[in-house]
C-alpha cells in the first residue's frame, strides 16, 4: 500500500522547500533547507545534491532522515520519516534519477540524488487549529504579516 497520499504528493510539489533532519557521526543533528524536492513513486522523495556536505556525510554512516514540509501560509503540512540512500554520479540509477530534474535552474550543480524510503508520514498542523481557528483565516492572517515585512520600495 502506498505511504505518500495525494494531498502529502501536493504538498510537496507546491511547497518545493522541504527541512531535512540527519544525525552526525557524534550524535548531533543536523537540519538543512533543500530547495529540489520531489516526489519520486507512491513511496519515495528525492532531492538534488547540491551543497549539503553535512547532510551526505551523516547519512553515509546513519541512513535515518526525516523531511518536513510546511505550507508557510496554512500553517499545515507533512513530516516524512525513514532511511535515505545516496545516489552518486557514477552509480547506475543516476541517470535516469537526474533527468527529472532538467526543469530545476541549478540542475548542472546536482552532485548526487538522495531518495527517502518514506516509511512514515504524518501531518503537521499549527496549534492555532486546536483553539478553532480556521483555515482561511489563518491563511489571510500569515499573508497579511509576510506582506507587512517586505522591503518597501
């Protein structure tokens, strides 16, 4: 059965951003914006390599990942769990892997593929909903507040 929802394949497609979380070699974590998400399959995210040294180097000795993504104006989402693989240039699968990332700007920097066998997934939802809040509302209000902190020209 497929892990990855409709909505969950949504979010990811609209949101791009997703928040990667790796453990280092000495037990700290590392969390880090990947801005080439996507989905893969019923079962999988992937995203392009292009500047996460810490990230590669935790998972090559801790394949455990975690991914969150948030609609920043809903203040709704998904967190995705399970083990993440490496796939380099020279490997076999690259190809075909790299190829869906042709429409990405910075798809000439992708120095590997990483792929989330995502074995959990559960939604993220602001604390605002348990007290009644609703969604349009809260929308309006996150915009309102984003638009008030723009530079003005």
């Amino acid at each position: 059965m497929a892990i990855l929802s409709g909505d969950m394949k949504r979010v990811v497609a609209e949101q791009k951003l997703g928040f990667v979380a790796t453990v280092g070699a000495d037990g700290m974590p590392n969390l880090s914006p990947k801005g080439t998400m996507m989905v893969l399959d019923d079962d999988h995210i992937m995203f392009g390599e292009i500047r996460s040294p810490a990230t590669i180097a935790n998972l090559a000795s801790n394949s455990g990942m975690e991914i969150n993504f948030v609609d920043q104006f809903n203040r709704k989402g998904y967190r995705f769990r399970g083990t993440a693989k490496v796939v380099s240039r020279d490997a076999q699968e690259f190809a075909a892997l790299f190829k869906r990332f042709a429409h990405f700007s910075a798809a000439n920097r992708i120095r590997a593929v990483v792929v989330l066998h995502v074995e959990r997934a559960v939604p993220l939802v602001s604390p605002a909903y348990d007290t009644g809040g609703i969604e349009h509302e809260i929308r309006r209000n996150w915009r309102d507040y984003f638009e008030s902190i723009q530079p003005k020209s």
